[in-house]
C-alpha cells in the first residue's frame, strides 16, 4: 500500500487521490507557438528518479497539494500545499503540522 500525507488529514492511503500532473511552469499564451504550447500540454520529463507532482484529494478534504515523490521508489520526502492556495503572508505548511486552528481549508 502507497501511502500519501495530506496537510490536513495526514497520512492516506493513495487511492484516496487522483494524480493530476508533473508541476510545470505554463507559458504565456500571448507569447508562445504551436510547438511550444504542444509540449506543455503533452510532453512530460517522467523521470526515474525525484519529481514534483499536484495531486487532488478526491475522497478526503478535496484540496490540492504538491507532492516531491521518487516515481521507483514511490518515497515522498515533502508534502506541501499549492503556491496559488496560499495567501499573502501566509506560511507554507509542511506535512503533519498543527492544523487545529484553521478553518479546515485553503484560504482564496
């Protein structure tokens, strides 16, 4: 069994989310060609080695979280939320941290 930490629910086993994708920076629409726009929607490093991947938690608190896993190993060495989820001002919160205190979810 894969086990995957949620900042806010733990440590979970993997079928309680969907992978979403390699984290990759998208180019700016108004700047880019065919060819590179085709290799941000379908061309992926896949690596056999240490990634940065977003996955969704679909059948638990059903936010977004960005995941540092091995791909031959399937070791997860850091869990964090998304860049866009964090607020001005607001800390990064690392796996397993106190969680108590907030409402439950990702502030817009």
């Amino acid at each position: 069994m894969i086990l995957l930490p949620c900042p806010y629910c733990g440590q979970r086993n993997v079928a309680e989310f969907r992978y979403v994708g390699e984290v990759s920076t998208r180019p700016d629409p108004n700047e880019t060609g065919i060819e590179e726009w085709r290799t941000f929607l379908y061309v992926r490093a896949n690596p056999a080695g240490w990634t940065t991947e977003t996955w969704f938690h679909s059948a638990g608190c059903r936010q977004h979280l960005v995941a540092e896993r091995h791909t031959v190993t399937n070791e997860v060495r850091a869990v964090r939320l998304p860049e866009a989820q964090l607020s001005e001002g607001q800390e990064e919160r690392a796996t397993g941290g106190n969680v108590a205190g907030d409402g439950g979810g990702a502030i817009y």
